[in-house]
C-alpha cells in the first residue's frame, strides 16, 4: 500500500501548490 | 504544528535561496535580510538593508537589533504590498532568536518570509522551487503556508 500512499500525499502536494501559483494575491493579481 | 520540524524544513528551503554570505547562521538575521531583498528588492531596498549590522558575531543585542527590524519589515510588507493583515498569529519572539536561537520563533519568523515568498510578484519561481524540494519538506511548508492563511485578513 506504500506506492499508494505516497502517490496520494504527492496529489495532495500538487494540488496545493498549483492552486496557490493561481491564487490572485495583492502583488501577483 | 511541529514547531522544531517547522525551523528545521524551513532553514532547509531558505538554504535554496544561494545566497552568498559570511556566516550561514540564520539568527543574526543577516541572512535573512537578503533572502527578503531577493523576494522583494524595491521594498526590501539596499537602503533598508543598510541598516541590518553585518559584523554582529555573538553580540545578542546586535542580532535583536537586526531581527526586530527584519519582523517590522515583514509586517510592513504584508500590509503595504500584500494588503494582509496577519491576525491571531504568534509573532515570533526576536529576543528568544538572539538571545538563546530559540528553534521554535525561529520557525516562526522563517515562517513569515515563506509568506512573502509565496505571495511575491515572483512567487511562481519560489513556488516551483518549493515543489522541486524533498517531500516530507514540502508538507511542513504546506502546512506553514496553509496556517498562515488562515491569519490573514485583508
């Protein structure tokens, strides 16, 4: 269940940080 | 969140920053003033970073010194150019910095330039890097970044 495991934590890293590269912020937007 | 672990992964990703200084030590926050002039050069200016003490050695006032304005900078920055508020955080203690290289406010002083590296004009280079760096770092700095936005306001 490893491989499993770390493929759902490395989703769960993806996704939070390509939602912040599209996050607006004060300097970006 | 672990608080020992928060300074440990964040010195490691402070450390992508290159930055070629004569002491490595993160609590005289010498080091520090350039990683925030490389995030943000015009308002982390070299007149602001003139006045961050370069020769501090072990003189803990020295290092409170530069550390206070290095935290009143990182405000400043957040309500000028971000237009956040940060609420309800703990503010890291400089003195503890200086004085004892307290771990834990280290972490979280750390914990605010991250803030202004993931919000900055360039953030996608310093989100990308971040996502380059080893796992389990980048679940602390998830975890960082993620508690810090919920203390901000605008």
């Amino acid at each position: 269940d490893g491989p499993k495991a770390n493929a759902a934590s490395e989703g769960v890293l993806a996704n939070f940080f390509n939602s912040l590269l599209n996050k607006k912020t004060g300097a970006a937007s | 969140m672990d608080k020992e672990h928060l300074s440990e992964s964040l010195s490691i990703w402070v450390r992508t920053f290159n930055i070629d200084v004569p002491n490595t030590d993160l609590t005289d926050g010498v080091l520090m003033s350039h990683v925030l002039h490389q995030i943000a050069p015009a308002f982390f200016s070299e007149t602001w970073m003139s006045k961050i003490k370069t020769d501090v050695e072990s003189n803990w006032r020295l290092k409170v010194s530069n550390l206070k304005k290095i935290l009143k900078g990182i405000l400043e920055y957040y309500a000028e150019v971000l237009g956040q508020q940060i609420t309800d955080f703990h503010m890291p203690d400089v003195n503890a910095i200086g004085e004892r290289a307290d771990e834990k406010e280290l972490g979280r002083l750390l914990q605010l330039i991250l803030g202004c590296a993931v919000n900055c004009e360039e953030k996608q280079e310093y989100i990308q890097r971040i996502m380059g760096m080893e796992e389990s770092v980048q679940h602390v700095v998830m975890n960082a970044i993620q508690e810090l936005m919920q203390k901000e306001t605008p």
